[in-house]
C-alpha cells in the first residue's frame, strides 16, 4: 500500500563466487594424478618372488618372460620395442610359442617369474622347454631384499 521511494528502492545483487580458481585446481590435481599413476603389466597375477642381492639390469629391446604364479597358472609376457603383451598358455604349449617368438629376436634370452612356492621340478620343467625351443639364456628374476 504504501511505497517507500528513497530507502527501499534498490535492488540486491546476488553474489557468486569466482569458481576459476577451483577449475585451475581440479586440471592440476588431474594432471598430477596422471603423470604419477604407474601400470602393473603382471595383470591380476599375484608373484611373490624370491629375493636376492645380486641384480644384472639389462635393456633389452626385445624380452620374453614367463609368468608363474603359485597355483600353476603360465603367463607368456612379450615385450616388442615398447608394447608389451601378455597372454595365458598351457604348458604344452608353451615350448611352440616360445620356439616362434624367439626365431624373430636378436637376443635370444628369456626371463622367468616364478613365485617362490613353486615346485623346483615345475621351474626345471620350463627351463628345459625354454632350451629346447633355442633360447641362448635363461634369466631368472628375483626382487631386491
């Protein structure tokens, strides 16, 4: 009814924040995250290996290794100049894919994980295959202690 003109003729302003600074902050923490994320190439197999204090490291362009985990289960990894691929394999199969892999491979080396509460005969077993199919060295990788 009745109007005011002079104190209560204005408008409020609705006040927002200023959210760049929080965009700025969320792309640093992404790009942060990013760079620090490491990928395990063992794929879901669990290796306990055994430890040792002698370490060779070589950088092998090419490199053959095969995964053996506790329960039995073989692993065949391959890594190509950068990609890498890792494929389940029975044991019988294992000296043929090795046999046709190593045929391409200037050092004809190939590298055993083996978890430590595998049987001794079962790693004897795979290192035989791997000689059979024409690997010139057989390397058998542990972890530092």
């Amino acid at each position: 009814m009745f109007k005011s003109k002079g104190f209560m003729n204005y408008q409020r302003k609705q006040l927002a924040p200023d959210l760049t600074p929080l965009i700025d902050v969320v792309f640093l923490l992404l790009i942060f995250f990013m760079v620090a994320t490491t990928f395990d190439d063992m794929r879901g197999m669990k290796i306990d290996l055994p430890k040792s204090e002698v370490s060779e490291i070589t950088e092998a362009v090419d490199k053959i290794s095969i995964l053996v985990a506790s329960n039995g289960e073989l692993k065949l990894k391959i890594d190509k100049k950068n990609k890498s691929s890792v494929v389940d394999i029975t044991k019988e199969k294992l000296q043929e894919e090795i046999k046709n892999t190593i045929s391409l491979m200037e050092n004809k080396r190939v590298a055993i994980l083996a978890d430590r509460g595998i049987d001794y005969g079962d790693v004897v077993d795979i290192m035989s295959d791997i000689k059979m199919a024409g690997a010139q060295a057989i390397d058998i990788e542990t972890k530092g202690k």
